[in-house]
C-alpha cells in the first residue's frame, strides 16, 4: 500500500497511465475484503472474530483513502466543493518530503480525488452505512459527472435497497455520459433481465409500484429482448394506467424525472434501423406526456408553478429539442394541444426570473449533467453556482419551458405549435393525414407557421371558415368526451 500511494504522489500521470489507482484497490484492499465476507459466510463458528477482522480492515481502508485525499489536495493546491482549503481554517499548506514530485494535470488530479471518494463510498457500503456511502459517491459525481464510475456505484446502492427503478436510471446515467462505465453495461442488461417476467397484475387496476414494475417491464422487453408484439400488449395497459395515477399524485416529481430519462435512454441507444422498437417508445412517450399534461387543464393561476410533474415535462421538452426527429414522431395533435395550454398558463402569469439566474441550473439540470442525449441543451448552464430558492427555481423552470415553446414555434422542422399575433400558443392546423398501412399509424402534417410569418397568415385567412368551425367543434367534442371518459375513470367506482 505505501508502495503505490508513494508512486500516485510523487508521478501521478505517470501511476495514473499504468492503472496503479486500480491495482492498489484491487490487490491492496477489495480482494481481501472479499475474501473476508466468503470465509465469515462459511464459518459460522468463528463469525464473531472475523466479523472483528473485517471491521478493522474496513477502519484501515477508510483511513488510507481519507489520508490519501487530503495529501493530494494539500500537496497540488486544490480547493474542491465539499473539502475546502486548510488556509482558510487557520491551517499551514503541507509541503511534500520529497522533491522530486511531479506537477501532473488538474483533470488528472481531480480525477485521483474522484476514485478516492468512490471508494470511500464503497468502504461506507461494505459498513452498511448507506447514506454516507451515498453522499460520498454524489460528492464523486459533482467533481467529474462525464465519469460513469460513481453512477455505477449509485446504482449498486440502490439495488441494495431493492429500488429497481432508481437501479436502471443509475446504470442508463453510468452509460450515457463521455466515460462510461464498461461494467455498468453488463449490470444494466441483467437488471432488465429480471424484469422479463410478465406481472401477473397486468389487466387488473395499478398503483404506483405496479406501474413501476410494468414500465421497467417494457423497457426490458424493448431493451433486451425487441419483442415487439409483447411489448404493444402491454403499452395499451400502461398508457391507460398513468393518467389517474398523474391525476392523484401517486407518483413523486424524482420518479418521473427518472422514468423518463430511462425512455429518453432506451430510444437513443436502439439503432435507427430499428424503427418498430422506436414506434413502440414513441408511443410511449405520447402517453406519457399526454398523461402529465392533461391535469393542467383543470389548474389555474399560480398552482400551475407548483405542479410536481413540471420537471419531467421540462426534461422531456429538452429532448424534442436535442433529438430533430422525435418532434415528428410525437407528432399528435392533442398532445400540442395540451402542450400549448400549459405554455399559455405559464405565460400568463408573467414569471420575472433574476438575470444572474437565467442560466443557473435547475435541480432536474444537475441530475442531467454529462448526459449524453441532453448535453447539447445544457451545455450553456452554470453548474457551479449557489443553490437557488425555491420560488426563483419556480419561475426559472417556467421561463425555460416557455422558451423551448417558442423554440418548438418558430425554429424546429415540422413546426407542431405556433405562436398567434395575440402572444398565445396554438396547434398548428392539420392539412394532410397519411395513413401508413404496416403500422396503421397516422403522421400528422402541419402547416408551418409562427406569429410572425405572413405566408402562414395568409394562407390561414384563406381557408373555408365553415370548414375551421366545424373541425373546431369537433375537436372540443372530442376533447370533452376525452376528459370525461379520464376523470370518469379515475373517480367512478369500478
């Protein structure tokens, strides 16, 4: 052990090319962890005194990587988020002995620190102590979110807890991002493995966990097995089953967030060659964002600011914007709809967010740092600034929504919704239908238009006015018949 800590201090780029970082977890304390649990599970005569041994090796192994923290942010000068400089605590700098250090690069340095607190997190894991564990890998997290490593982590501690749900997002995070993590592939593929079997509660009514069961069901379906016949049996259940679990909040705003960055995952890492796969999660997806937006027509003034599934809606709306084809895709023109109803409610309450604030990150922002489908979208923020009130987090969520409208309005290709010379949101009017006959889907096809184009307008002004007023009526009975059926199956007895 003294050996390796004196090569990662004294070359660090040079230890660092020859994987020492991983030798000396590896040799020097993982496998004779290991070790010691197999033989105290065999002899359960001498539990006790091996149980002592493992303790004090864990002791030992926790000291050697908090000591090795500290001498490598004393020795290099670095000031990290959770461990402050000495200076600032009345504390001298710590010189090396030696002096024949060399000056490695700060991505190297911040990346030794980040395997430190890993492994830290793993020492507190093997302690079952759950929740430092935890706040050691999310401290590993915020020091290099491109690296899979401590996602991978998160997800073991969560398949711990038998939360399979937060087990799969962990794994999708762990590769998704710059580095990713070669096992978390492998741990991901058998997580989904056990998630195959059909639930046996399929046709009766869901709650909560059920559902969670059901749409990790899917996933596995898509992901693992691209069987695509079970997979539209069990959409038609779980499409109907979201809307009044939405209805009633039985779900919680980090659930949402975490199933639908799973979706947004399994979509972009199945080959566009598979389209059928595509059709199913994009299927999905309608039925997921109709479900989150159809409350909002019932909300008024100020609730819509506190509405729980705000931030899944965010997130998915930052994926129409990264990925060009998923707008045509989601194209259904009750989903705009109801889309431009929750812009407009927005709008309306003229949210004046702090200009030192605009590009801060929200928190569902930094659950998505370094994720790869989204980067794109949340490359301009600033990850590293104070944590935001609650009510400023409100009004900056609403003002981003508003402006991936206004981007969804004038500068995506197909143009789903636009923006009338009043300032409102409105769905662009249906002009052609197309049925294809192997998926007997419909593909809507919009005009495009936005407030400010005269082209659009005119071409408005000259369709038949009795034609628009009957296709209006039409839509508002189909509209309300739809709403009625929904809440009718949410508050009528079965």
């Amino acid at each position: 052990q003294k050996i390796y800590r004196d090569v990662l201090i004294n070359d660090l780029e040079y230890a660092l090319d020859k994987k020492v970082e991983q030798d000396l977890w590896t040799y020097g304390f993982k496998n004779y962890i290991v070790a010691l649990q197999n033989v105290g599970r065999d002899k359960k005569d001498n539990w006790g005194l091996l149980q002592a041994r493992l303790s004090w090796f864990l002791d030992c192994a926790s000291g050697f990587y908090l000591t090795l923290l500290q001498e490598i942010c004393s020795l290099f000068g670095l000031d990290l988020p959770f461990k402050r400089h000495d200076s600032l605590f009345g504390y001298r700098r710590v010189s090396s002995d030696s002096t024949n250090v060399s000056n490695p690069e700060r991505s190297s340095c911040y990346y030794i620190c980040q395997h430190c607190l890993v492994h830290l997190g793993d020492i507190a894991r093997y302690r079952n102590q759950m929740v430092q564990a935890e706040s050691f890998y999310r401290h590993a997290v915020a020091l290099g979110a491109n690296s899979g490593h401590p996602y991978n982590q998160l997800a073991l501690l969560e398949a711990s807890r038998a939360d399979r749900l937060s087990t799969v997002f962990y794994y999708t995070r762990s590769i998704a991002v710059a580095h990713k993590f070669p096992a978390a592939l492998t741990n991901l593929a058998n997580t989904l493995r056990k998630c195959l079997n059909k639930p046996t509660n399929l046709e009766a009514k869901l709650g909560a966990a059920d559902y969670e069961v059901v749409f990790l069901h899917l996933h596995a379906l898509l992901y693992v097995n691209q069987d695509i016949a079970e997979a539209t049996n069990v959409l038609e259940s779980i499409t109907h089953a979201l809307t009044p679990l939405i209805a009633t909040h039985e779900f919680s705003t980090w659930k949402l967030v975490q199933m639908a960055i799973i979706s947004i995952f399994t979509y972009t890492q199945v080959e566009e060659k598979k389209c059928e796969v595509r059709r199913v999660l994009s299927e999905f997806s309608i039925g997921f964002l109709n479900a989150l937006l159809l409350p909002l027509y019932t909300m008024s003034g100020d609730g819509v600011l506190d509405y729980f599934s705000l931030p899944a809606i965010y997130v998915l709306m930052l994926w129409l914007k990264c990925e060009c084809g998923i707008v045509e895709a989601l194209n259904r023109p009750h989903l705009w709809r109801g889309l431009c109803t929750l812009l407009n409610a927005l709008r309306s309450l003229h949210c004046i967010t702090p200009v030192n604030c605009v590009n801060s990150a929200l928190p569902e922002d930094n659950d998505l740092r370094g994720f790869l489908p989204l980067e794109s979208a949340l490359s301009n923020l600033n990850f590293g600034g104070e944590e935001l009130s609650s009510e400023i987090v409100k009004k900056l969520r609403a003002f981003r929504i508003i402006k991936l409208g206004e981007w969804l309005a004038m500068y995506s290709d197909c143009k789903p919704i636009y923006i009338s010379e009043s300032g409102q949101f409105d769905a662009t009017p249906v002009t052609n239908v197309v049925t294809n006959q192997s998926d007997q889907q419909q593909t809507i096809k919009p005009q495009n238009m936005t407030g400010n184009s005269q082209e659009g307008l005119k071409a408005r002004t000259r369709q038949n006015v009795a034609l628009q007023s009957i296709f209006r009526r039409t839509q508002c009975q189909v509209m309300y018949f739809d709403t009625h059926r929904i809440y009718s199956h949410i508050y009528l007895p079965q």
